[in-house]
C-alpha cells in the first residue's frame, strides 16, 4: 500500500440544495471526488450541472438559500463540514485556495495590488514582517510575470489588463503554496492569446509546486491540455471519471460522447452537420425518476430500464475506480469500444 | 442532412475558386470610426480612439463571412456602423447597390428590413417586458406589413420555423434558455425575410451542446432562404467551421482574409500564426496544432496613431525591421483570395 498516491482531497457523498420559493434544488446530489497529490483534475458540463456549486461546497462558501446536507470533505484528512467559519478562514488560502472567472468582482477596487497580496500573506503568517510580505508579494508579482511587478504593487485592479489581473489573482491563490487549488473557469473572460499566457504561467506554477489543482471549465480543449484527470458533470452527479486521454478516447457515458461530438474541432472535415445533443438539461427541482440523462440520451432514450431505474456508478476500467461511468449500458458500451 | 450540407460546402468552396459569378452584397469601403475619448477642459487637445481603421470588405451573396480577432479589435463597432446603430466617421457601406450612409431616414428604413442582427445575449437583447409573440411581431408593425391576422400567421410561422412552440408564445422571454431566447432573437430578424444577417457572438454565451444545436439550425436556414450571414465571433474553431471566408482584425484593421480552410491551414500574419497556435485543442493525443506560440503583451488599444506596423510591438518575428518601423504595412493580395497586410508574410510559419 506504499505506492498508494497522496489523498489531498477526498469529497464523499457531498449533497447540496438550494431551498427556494420555487422548489428544492439538489445543486450537487451525493458527489464524492478524490483529488491526489500534484494532479490537475478537470470538472466539466454544462452551466447549471453544478460545477460551481461543488466547488463552493468544498470550500464552505455555500450560502443561503444553500445548504450542504451530508456528506463529507476530506482535505488532508481532515472533514470541512465539521469546522466553524473561523477554523476555515485560516484553512481557505493555506490549505486551499480559489480563482474565480472575473478577477474584477474578486479583487477589491479600492486596495493597490500590493496590499491584496500581502493581506493574504499576513493572515496565515503570524510574525511576519510587512516589509517581508511585501518582498514575497513582489516575488509572487514575478512569478507570474507581471512586467515591472514592484512598481505595479502599487497599482489598482482596474489599471490592470484582464489577463493581468487573473494573473494577480494566480499570485493571491499560489501566496502560502496551498495544497489545493480550485480553479473556477480561469481564463474564460480571457482571449485566446491571453488565455495561453496565463494557462502557461499557471501549469508551470503548480507542477513546479506539486499543487493538486481542480479546473473547472467548460471548454475541453483547455481539459485536454491541461488536466490529467476529467470528471464530467450533468444534473448535479458525476457521470463519467477517467483520465484525459482515457476520456477523450474511449468515453462511456452517453453524455461525454454526446459532448465530445458536439465541438467543432480544428482540422475536422467541413462537410456535414455538427453532432448536437436533443433537448435541456432537466430541471434539478424535477428530475426524472430513472436516469437523468435518458430523455436526451443516444443510446438509452425510451428504453424502460433506464426511464424507470437510476444507474449505479460502475466500473470499467483495468485498475479498480480508474474509469466510472454511471449509466445502465457502462460495461457493454465499454466492451464495443474495445 | 447531411448530404444536402455536403453540397453546399461543396458549392461555396467552388465560389472561392472562381469568384465572378456570385454577386456582391455588401460592400465596406474605407470604414473608419473614431470614438472621442476625452475633451474635459478648455483648449485640451482632444483624445481619439480609431476603433476601425480604414476597413474594406465585400461580402458576397449566400456566403458566410467570418469576422475574427480579440475583444477591442473593432469586430463589433464594425458590426454597429453597419447598422447604423454607430454612425461611421467615414467611408461608405454599400448594401445591394446603394450607400446606406447616403440615405434619409425614410429610405433607410426601405434598406433595414433587408439587413437584421442578432446579438450576443438573448436575455440582454430582448425586451424583458414584452411577450415573444410581441417581440417578433414588432419588426412586421414598424414596417407596416400586412393586417393582424396576417401578422400573427406570420410569427407563427417563423416562431415554427427556429423551433419555438407558438402556443408559448404568449410567455416572457425570461421563460426560456438561453438556446431557446437565442432562437427567438433569431425569429425576430428572420420575420422581415432579410437578405442578410448580422451576427454578433450568437453562440458564445450558450453551452456546447446548445451551440451546435444553432450552428445546425443557422445551416439549414441559409440554405433554405439564401441567407447571407456576417459572423463576428472570437472563437477560431468555430469560425474555421462555420465561415467560408475570415477577416481577422487587429486594432481595427485587417490583419488577413482569406478562404477559412487556408486561412487557418496556411495563415500567413504572423498575429494570425499565434492566434491559430494559441487554440486549446480537445484532443489530448494531439495538443495543438504545433507547439503554442505565445505572444508577449496584449492587445492595446492606443489613442495616438503610431508609426509603422500595428502589430510591431507584439510581433514575435520582432517588427525591428526598417520597414516594420517606417510603413505601415497594406493589406495585399498574396495569392489568388488570400490577403494579408505584413511586410513579411509567411514568414513566420505555424511551429511543429
């Protein structure tokens, strides 16, 4: 058992609702996800397939009308659903950290860069001087290559570039070298060439760290050059887990195919239609009684055992919990692939 | 299906080619459009911003034209002067043979129903207040056609046609997806039957699935009606998919046009090159076409005109050169349809 990876997190059976005048919302119906030592985890689907409400989870920041109702987070051994909000705050930014899609509503307008940086520094560094945490801002400020980073210290967000505040925002998540980072939607505020800067500047950061890194997006191209590993999300469940090319390659569920077919991709013959998925997303307030997937699913649509029965997470890979598929038809469709 | 849009590719594909027999429907010429920054205080020399620099473009009828670059490249101020939603500083916009910059409002109105847009987000696009029915009826009510009955049959009709149940017609725009108020938003620029469509970022706000569904839905209707479209879109991959010519724009310039398939396989502008090379590519057996190219810096929309090459500053072939420093380089004809506006183009080759 040695040879066994580093857990850093371990998420079981995690359930989350919004309770609302409209109805009850389970955002993430009994998730669990296991996050190793050093790996980039992708989390694609669909908006509303509860991607962000996992990651809000796992950090406590669920709010009202929000509840976690059980299960487990596990970081470093240690469950988040049981600690108070002062134990957390000084575990979110030392243990964990999170980047948010618009780096403007996540930074505070009226604080120079500097001082943003250095706030984080200070609160998990007791001791530590100011002109030391200014000295280790400004070197963060490099590492993610911000040009004349000790003048810019002194800057406001909104002087900065969108690319450059999400680098700024890169710096605050990687100042105490936390175990875990939770990426949401990085770059997709981003134009590509920006966005190749900052994805270069943040994979060379956390593999040269060995920070464990969850990235959620829904673009694959950036899951397939970036993550090692891919959960796909649909109706608050993960549906399919695998490695990227494992993934990319030989995807079981009906819904990563479906989601694999419907990109364009660069280079692909012209000629025909673009594979599309029929209908939406259920409402999470009515989901079906059977799979959640089956009114739009390729090869399970109208069939009784999937209207009727919820599928079971199963596995189908060589090395046990290395590839899950929670469909009714994982093992058969597994073998015609293969 | 799919043998029918076979055809159609086939088709434009052979337009590229000879070119001659198709008909030009819309015509940019010299378009510039210069926004005034600032002109706070007395005698202070005001600053302005030229968003779109001196833009020519013909499109011709039935293609789907791409427009391509990154966020402050002039791809939608271009889009809003041809709507006259901006008014151009100069140039003209010549549209089935008529200068639309030269008309009354009158005339104008007579020129419109022909030309529609679609924006980028539905719920944004889309009156919040009003009933769908209402909202795709409106177009028909300013430009006065037909009586109530033969309105509502009409919406009907095209509500029917973008896959709108009719019946929900009665219901608020807030009722449905983004997928389905994007289609709505689509049924109210198709309702006049225009010749052209205008569309902005129509598929960046929705999901994936979701976006083929109205790339799919955008295919069948231009071949049923002969649509010609202006695509504005950021996204490479689906320009290279969907368009059957690209203009990529930096700093409100052409930068390159060509066929799509040669612009993206044979892309001469070096900016063209990183753009293409920066593409995340979902396929993890094969990441990327090339190794990535990253540019330094980003896009920086100057207020002062400065000399030379636009691109100089940021160009990985280094823009040092004499001639980068001095001229600003034209958009020239490279090859038969590929343009390009570089001193040195296909210099700098896409990386293996």
């Amino acid at each position: 058992m040695a040879t066994e990876p580093e857990h850093v997190l371990s998420v079981r059976d995690l359930r989350t609702e919004f309770h609302t005048e409209n109805g009850i919302f389970p955002a993430v119906r009994d998730v669990s996800l296991d996050v190793y030592r050093g790996r980039q985890v992708g989390i694609v689907g669909e908006s509303g397939s509860g991607k962000s409400a996992l990651a809000l989870s796992i950090l406590g920041l669920v709010r009202p009308p929000g509840r976690i109702m059980s299960g487990q987070v596990l970081l470093n051994g240690r469950d988040l659903c049981l600690l108070k909000e002062t134990q957390l705050n000084s575990v979110r930014g030392r243990e964990v950290s999170l980047i948010f899609q618009d780096p403007m509503t996540a930074l505070d307008p009226v604080k120079t860069i500097g001082k943003q940086i250095c706030e984080g520094i200070l609160h998990h560094n007791r001791g530590t001087s100011r002109r030391e945490a200014r000295r280790r801002a400004i070197h963060l400020l490099e590492d993610v290559e911000v040009p004349a980073a000790a003048q810019r210290m002194n800057s406001y967000p909104h002087e900065f570039s969108g690319g450059m505040r999400q680098r700024v925002m890169i710096a605050i998540a990687i100042a105490n070298e936390p175990d875990l980072i939770i990426a949401d939607e990085p770059t997709t505020a981003l134009d590509v060439t920006t966005q190749a800067q900052v994805l270069d500047i943040f994979e060379s950061l956390v593999r040269s760290r060995g920070t464990a890194v969850i990235l959620i997006t829904h673009n694959l191209g950036i899951v397939a050059e970036f993550c090692d590993e891919v959960r796909v999300m649909y109706a608050g469940r993960i549906v399919e887990s695998a490695d990227t090319r494992t993934l990319f390659r030989n995807p079981v569920h009906p819904y990563t195919e479906s989601l694999l077919r419907s990109v364009p991709r660069p280079d692909q013959a012209h000629d025909g239609k673009l594979f599309s998925i029929a209908g939406l997303p259920p409402s999470l307030a009515r989901l079906p009684a059977g799979c959640s997937f089956e009114p739009r699913c390729i090869a399970g649509r109208g069939k009784p055992l999937c209207q009727e029965s919820r599928p079971k997470t199963t596995s189908v890979g060589e090395v046990h919990a290395s590839h899950l598929a929670e469909c009714h038809f994982a093992r058969e469709r597994h073998e015609a692939q293969s | 299906m799919t043998q029918v849009s076979a055809n159609k590719r086939h088709q434009t594909e052979g337009k590229a080619c000879e070119g001659a027999d198709r008909q030009v429907l819309l015509s940019i010429k010299n378009l510039v459009k210069d926004f005034i920054l600032s002109r706070q205080g007395l005698g202070r020399q005001k600053q302005v911003l030229r968003a779109v620099d001196n833009v020519s473009i013909d499109i011709m009828s039935g293609e789907t034209f791409g427009l391509v670059g990154e966020s402050g490249c002039g791809k939608s101020t271009i889009a809003r002067c041809l709507m006259l939603l901006e008014r151009p500083t100069s140039g003209q916009v010549v549209f089935s043979g008529e200068d639309i910059l030269a008309l009354s409002t009158l005339e104008l109105r007579r020129v419109r129903r022909h030309m529609q847009m679609v924006f980028q987000d539905p719920h944004a696009s889309l009156d919040a207040r009003m009933r769908v029915h209402d909202i795709v009826e409106e177009p028909l009510v300013i430009h006065g056609a037909g009586n109530r009955n033969e309105r509502r049959q009409r919406v009907a009709e095209v509500l029917e046609l973008v896959g709108i149940d009719p019946a929900s017609a009665t219901r608020k725009p807030h009722a449905f997806s983004g997928g389905q108020a994007q289609r709505i938003a689509l049924a109210r620029a198709l309702v006049l039957n225009p010749d052209l469509l205008i569309l902005d970022e129509p598929v960046s706000a929705l999901d994936v699935s979701i976006q083929a569904q109205v790339l799919n839905f955008l295919q069948d209707i231009q071949q049923e009606f002969l649509l010609t479209y202006l695509f504005i879109v950021h996204d490479l991959v689906v320009a290279e998919y969907f368009c059957d010519r690209v203009a990529v724009l930096y700093l409100g310039a052409v930068a390159e046009l060509a066929d799509s398939q040669e612009l993206f396989r044979n892309p001469l502008h070096p900016y063209t090159v990183s753009l293409v090379s920066a593409v995340p590519v979902p396929d993890p057996e094969r990441p990327r076409r090339g190794a990535r190219l990253v540019l330094s810096g980003e896009v920086t929309p100057v207020g002062q005109k400065q000399q030379g090459c636009r691109f100089r500053a940021r160009c990985p072939l280094g823009g040092g050169r004499s001639r980068c420093l001095q001229h600003a380089p034209d958009l020239r004809e490279h090859t038969p349809g590929h343009w390009v506006a570089c001193h040195f183009p296909g210099e700098l080759r896409t990386p293996n």
